[in-house]
C-alpha cells in the first residue's frame, strides 16, 4: 500500500488508529510516527547515519536478513566469517555507503541495516588500539584472491562479483601478484574464456 498517496483519501490513519490500536494513537500520532520511520530507514539505507555500537563486538543482534516485524520470533545470529569477508569484498567493489547494493549483490543474508551497523562496528574497531581489543571476526580487514576464490567456488560470491573484485585488488594492490594468480588458475575457475578480470570492471 503506498501510503504517501493513499492515506489521506482512504482514512488508513483512522483505521489503523481505531482497529488495529485500538484508539492508543489517534491518527494524527500514526502519521507523523509512520513518516518519521520513512525518514530514519532511508537515512540508513543511504548511509547517512551512524548506527549506535553495541556493548559486544562479537555480536550481531539482528535477526537473519529480515524485519523484525515480519518475523518477529527470528533469532539473532553472530555474522560468520564467510559473511565479514563477503562485506570486505563488497566494500572494495562498491564503496563504503552503499550498504543496499552490498546487501542485494554480495551479503545476500543480510539486510542493507545489517550492513550499515556491522560497518560501523568495523571501522571503528580498526580505530582502537590494538592492546585494547578482544579477539573479534572484525579482526579479519581484508580477503585475499585465494580466500574469494574459496568463496566463489562454494558459490558464496557470483563468477561476475569474483572477476571484478580480482580486478579491483589489480588497480589497488598486487596488480602482478593478481595476474599471476589468474593465469595459474584460469582453467580451474572458469576464467579460461572469459574476459579477463584485469580490465575495466563494470563498477568502474
């Protein structure tokens, strides 16, 4: 239902207000309570605001990739490893901020909430003292070829999403080290007929 349009002419605030809570609210406070909840989660999704931290670093208190309020019994998982490192990779493709794409294309188990809160927590762990930090999966800062070609064979991250974060490590890191790695195991991933990942990657 899209309430922008709709509410007004149909009296949704009414109906919600007296049927679903039972006069708690009046309508007006349903309004204003939905637009503000607009603002907040494009706020979020667009990385524009810093999520609160946490008393663990461990931890991840979120439900698996789904609103709470569909699933309201889901049950908080710890991100794993597979999923930091599948965050550091998209990072690298598509930038920090853009936590929807990340969790659309690369983190498909986690929300684009998720995202914006476990890179917060990263970034400011790398901000700590090392003699102060407790051993955390936030310990893990950057993946590897071989590491993503792991991921990519047990079909974690996409043969698209493998080739142009191989071409992104090229432009910023070990662009040799990179080459070398492709050409050993080009007839082992797939790469033999494909355009090579040391071009011009489609994220630019």
């Amino acid at each position: 239902m899209d309430f922008h349009n709709s509410s007004d002419e149909f009296g949704w605030w009414d109906v919600i207000s007296n049927v679903y809570l039972r006069g708690k609210r009046t309508p007006e406070e349903v309004k204003n309570h939905y637009y503000k909840l607009v603002h907040d989660v494009n706020a979020i999704e667009n990385g524009e605001v810093c999520v609160p931290k946490y008393k663990d670093d461990n931890y991840e208190n979120y439900d698996n990739g789904q609103d709470s309020f569909i699933h309201n019994n889901a049950k908080y998982t710890q991100w794993s490893k597979d999923e930091h490192r599948l965050f550091l990779i998209g990072e690298v493709i598509y930038g920090g901020g853009d936590w929807r794409s990340i969790a659309r294309m690369i983190v498909k188990t986690r929300s684009s909430t998720q995202v914006a809160s476990h890179a917060q927590k990263f970034h400011d762990r790398e901000k700590k003292p090392k003699n102060t930090k407790r051993a955390s999966i936030h310990d893990i800062t950057t993946v590897d070829h071989e590491t993503a070609l792991d991921l990519h064979q047990r079909k974690l991250l996409s043969f698209e999403n493998f080739q142009t974060y191989l071409g992104k490590l090229a432009s910023k890191t070990d662009q040799q080290g990179v080459r070398s790695f492709v050409l050993s195991r080009r007839n082992s991933v797939g790469l033999f007929h494909a355009p090579s990942p040391l071009s011009v990657s489609p994220h630019g």
